[in-house]
C-alpha cells in the first residue's frame, strides 16, 4: 500500500477529455498518468456512430475514436493503471493520489471524470442504449431522419433538445411526468408551435421494448391510470445529468448542479488542481469540446507545474 509513485500530472479519468489531457501533456515532457477504473474512453464506447468529430468523413464508432485517442497517449509515454481513485489529498503543493492498491505522489491533478445522465431506471433501457436509447440528441439526433422520436422531460434541456430534433425527424413527441413543461416561457412556445412536436402530459415511461432495435415503448397515465405503447424508433433521455464530482465537492466551487467551476485555463481554485470535459460547467457536452478542455488543462498545468519547479 505504501508503493509511492511520483509523476508530474495525474489524469483522473480515461474519457475524450483526460486522453487529450495525456496525449498533450505527455507530449509537452510531463510524465503523465491516466487513472480509469472502467474502459478507456468512457461513455463514447457506446455510440456506434459518431457523425460530428471534426475530420472524419466517414462514420466511426465512438469506441475506434477512443482507441485511437488512448493509442496517441500511450505513444507519447502516458501510463494507464485501471485502479480506482479512494481519495486526492490536496492540501500541499505536492498533491497525494491514493487508489485502491497504491498510493502516488503528483504535482498536479486533472479531473476528467466526467458525468452521467440521470437514467429512467426502467425495463429495457439498459438493452437499447445505443440502439434507440439516447441521452444526446446533439450526438444521435441525425440518425433519426424522417423517423419518429420522443423526448422524455420537461426541463430547458428536454424541450431544447425536441425542438432540435425536428430538423431531423419527421415526428418528435414530448413525454413530461407532469401537465405543464418546466422548460422557461421562451422555449415551451417554441415547442408549441412547432407542428412536428406532440406533447404527451402525465406520462411516465414504464417499459422500452423491440427487437435487435427499439420500436416502441409502454406508458403509463398518471392521472387517467391507463397503459398504452408508443411505436418509436428512438427516445431521448432527458431527465437531468449528474457530475461525477465526489472526489473534490467539498474543496472545489461548483455550480448549483454539482458541476465544477474553472477559470479559462480550466484552473480550479486549488493551485495544481484543473478539471476537464463533462464534469464542468459548460454550455455543450461534446466529444470535441471535451478535448479541447483537456488541452488546456494540459497546457495549464503543465505551465504551472514549471512555473514552480522549485518549490517541489
């Protein structure tokens, strides 16, 4: 347990953002280490498509994007260890990273732990993620031309989302828990002008079913008791996202979701201390954007990491 490794930057976290991080870290001279308890590349292994990544004419998997990503890292001299972070002691100009097996001595941290969607818990979903479950009609939303859709939720982000999708598809349904949206008055006339969008009042999910794709799903009427099904060929999760923010919410500043505030070098409050990709403040959540905060954090860090080099 008391195996001390020393490295100039701790990655925590293997997903687009902590694989920039790595890939410019490493290449800038730092002695750099990713930390993912789970696989490599985090949530993008599960699309099967990506359309959106700049410079790929062709579709690729989330998963060959990931690949490539952690291959580039690895080139460069970054070291992976799956272990899982316990704690990041933070208190000193070293910084101490302790998992499950081993414990580290680092000069800066960058948390790339991104964040997960808040999921319906229901019969189906699990199975049909990523063939006809969403979370992201940013990312998916092209697949469905001229198809039928439905978003669940009745927040900013649901309705935003449906009323996206109506470029693409030729039918987008609204299917909210409540019998008005919570969405602010701007973009629930939007949604109710739009002839494309159908809003289905208190309704809950109960069961998402198909084949090898989805097909339709079963609702349930809170108010009139009554089940029916829904024939889609894909439905949008939007019921909130949740930030993996465990290790560092009780020193860190975060906004009133749990998300981490930096500065525009990524930079936490903590000297040494940056936070990249999903897990932070930000207007979109993409696999680009998540990259490009993973850059800069490198940057950022490996800029404060020289800067006091004589203090370590």
């Amino acid at each position: 347990m008391e195996n001390k490794m020393d490295f100039d930057v701790a990655i925590i976290g293997g997903g687009p953002a902590g694989l920039a991080a790595a890939v410019y870290a490493a290449r800038g001279g730092m002695k750099t280490v990713i930390f993912e308890k789970a696989l490599v590349g985090g949530q993008i292994t599960t699309t099967a498509d990506v359309e959106n990544y700049p410079g790929f004419e062709d579709n690729m998997s989330g998963f060959d994007i990931a690949d490539k990503m952690r291959m580039q890292a690895e080139k460069f001299g970054t070291e992976i260890k799956q272990e899982n972070i316990k704690s990041i002691k933070l208190d000193h100009l070293n910084k101490l990273v302790e998992t499950d097996s081993n414990k580290y001595n680092v000069k800066s941290v960058i948390l790339a732990t991104g964040a997960n969607p808040r999921k319906l818990g229901v019969q189906g979903e699990a199975k049909y993620t990523g063939r006809g479950v969403s979370y992201c009609a940013t990312c998916d939303g092209a697949l469905y031309r001229d198809k039928t859709v439905a978003v669940v939720g009745g927040g900013d982000s649901a309705v935003e989302e449906a009323i996206f999708l109506t470029k693409f598809a030729k039918k987008v349904y609204i299917i909210h828990r409540r019998d008005e949206l919570r969405a602010v008055k701007l973009i629930r006339q939007r949604a109710f002008e739009n002839d494309k969008i159908e809003i289905i009042w208190d309704s809950i999910v109960k069961e998402v079913k198909g084949g090898d794709f989805i097909e339709k799903v079963e609702l349930y009427n809170k108010k009139t008791k009554e089940i029916s099904e829904l024939e889609l060929d894909g439905i949008f999760i939007y019921v909130g996202i949740i930030p993996n923010n465990e290790l560092v919410k009780s020193v860190v500043d975060l906004d009133e979701q749990g998300f981490i505030l930096t500065d525009e070098t990524m930079g936490t409050k903590i000297p040494g201390l940056y936070a990249a990709g999903d897990v932070v403040h930000k207007v979109l959540r993409q696999v680009v954007t998540a990259a490009s905060d993973g850059a800069t954090a490198a940057f950022s860090a490996e800029k404060w990491t020289e800067e006091n080099k004589d203090k370590f």
